[in-house]
C-alpha cells in the first residue's frame, strides 16, 4: 500500500514533492483518536449554499468523471485507486470537485485503527485551496458520519494530526469527542484498538493473531 501511495503522489505531484511528504510521514508525531457513535450522532452541515454534497456510489461515479476532467487533483482525490476504497463523500462547487472525505471499513487496511465489524473510519478529508474557508470539510465529514451512522455502521473513528486544526475543528462540530492519543510514526507504531479502547503494538497485535490461528 505504502508503494502504490508513493507512486501515485509521484505521478501527481512530481517526484521530490512526493518524497518531502512520504519523509514527512515518517516523523514521530501526536495523534488524536476521535470517534461518533450512532446514539449521540446529530450530523450537521454548515457548507455554504450552492455546494452539492454526494455520497456512496454516485460520489465515486462522479469523482472518476471529474478527475478526468480536471488534471492535476491532489493525491487524497484517488485514494480508491492506492486503497481500493469504494465509498467517498464529494463536495462540489459548479461542476467541480472542492472537497472530499473517504470511508475505510474494518477489513480495510488502517495504520492506526484496529476495528471491529460495525467501525468505520472517515479518513483523507480535503478541501481544495481556492474553496477553503467555505465550511466544506465539515460538510464532508458531516455527510459521511451521516450517511455511514444510518447505514450499517455503530460507530465512526477518525485519527487526526494534533497539528490539523482545521481537521480538528471540523470533526468536533460534527459531534465527534476525543477518546485516545498515539504518539507514532504512522508506520509500525502503536494503534488503537475500538474493542477495548486502549492502544496496542504491532508486536502484541502479531503475537495475539498467531495465538487465535
């Protein structure tokens, strides 16, 4: 996954913009677990009049035609085809694409959240520079924990830099409240684990799969 990510950033951003961001990645940072439960879920939109917000299906059908038709989108516009994601949130201002957030179920591979079967995960939310300001990450946010709490889904996580205020921002006024920290490198650190609520190495987390086989 980590190669097909660079790879794709390589071939949107150029070679030593994708290489500054990967290195970047590396860097031991602070975490912050969020998470919105069915239960005390009140999604709100706040994105200004005249964004269309899409979700599931039509959101990637749509997301395809636009990339297309619009060179040059950031990496976080194709995470379907670096994780093999099939659910986005789109926001879009006349015809075009502002802003995004994904959805990453359990079985889905997650540096930073081990789940369970009734988690999900909103994860690579962006918005577009020149629509920033606009209330759209929240409104993509608010329209996934929405979409994804009515569906089949008891709970929503997302893993935030504590750096990211504006990401920050836009989850707690969506609801969300913070329930952990990981300070990691987002390869082979410790991940929170939604079962127990408590955090794990990727040691305990191979020793116990070899135990349960």
């Amino acid at each position: 996954m980590l190669a097909k990510s660079l790879t794709t950033r390589i071939k949107r951003e150029g070679f030593w913009a994708a290489i500054r961001d990967v290195g970047g990645t590396l860097l031991p940072t602070r975490f912050e677990v969020w998470k919105l439960s069915r239960e005390n879920s009140s999604a709100r939109n706040s994105a200004e009049a005249g964004a269309g917000i899409l979700a599931g299906p039509p959101a990637l059908e749509n997301l395809k035609r636009l990339r297309d038709a619009t060179p040059g989108l950031p990496v976080e516009f194709y995470r379907d085809e670096i994780d093999g994601i099939d659910r986005c949130f789109l926001a879009c201002i006349d015809g075009r694409p502002a802003a995004i957030a994904w959805a990453y179920e359990h079985t889905k591979p997650g540096h930073f959240l081990r789940m369970n079967a009734g988690d999900a995960e909103i994860r690579s939310v962006y918005s577009l520079a020149e629509f920033r300001g606009r209330g759209l990450a929240k409104a993509v946010v608010a329209a996934g924990s929405d979409s994804l709490l009515r569906g089949s889904f008891q709970n929503v996580y997302a893993v935030i830099d504590s750096r990211n205020e504006p990401s920050l921002k836009a989850f707690q006024f969506t609801g969300f409240v913070r329930v952990g920290e990981l300070t990691r490198p987002p390869l082979f650190g410790p991940r929170y684990v939604t079962e127990t609520s408590q955090s794990e190495t990727w040691m305990e987390s191979i020793r116990r799969s070899i135990y349960q086989d």
